[in-house]
C-alpha cells in the first residue's frame, strides 16, 4: 500500500539460505534526494522466525 505522500506499507515473504520460508512487513518513506534519486528509510520486522526489528536505508544509484 501507497498512502498520499509515497511512505509504503508491504508484507513480504523470502526463503532464506536454509530453505526456510520467512516473513515480515516493512513500512518505508521515501525521500527524494537533490539529484532526483530516491532513497528509502525502512522499519522492518520479521513476522515469521525470532521476529527481530530493524532499519535499513535502500538508496537508488
């Protein structure tokens, strides 16, 4: 889900290394830097596992 000002909601699944499948959500806001790239501020959790939390920055090269 997009909201009106670009922050993302999602829900995702991945199997990792172990052949387990996981799953967590991740809430991310976008910004837009001044070379017109977008770099996202992730919050992050895992749904599925030891449902550890986390941040991440994704940026666009």
């Amino acid at each position: 889900m997009v909201d009106n000002l670009g922050n993302i909601e999602m829900r995702y699944h991945q199997v990792n290394d172990k052949d387990e499948l996981m799953t967590g959500i991740c809430k991310s806001t976008p910004e837009i830097r001044e070379n017109g790239k977008i770099r996202l501020h992730e919050n992050w959790e895992w749904t599925s596992g030891d449902k550890s939390k986390g941040t991440s920055i994704i940026e666009e090269q």
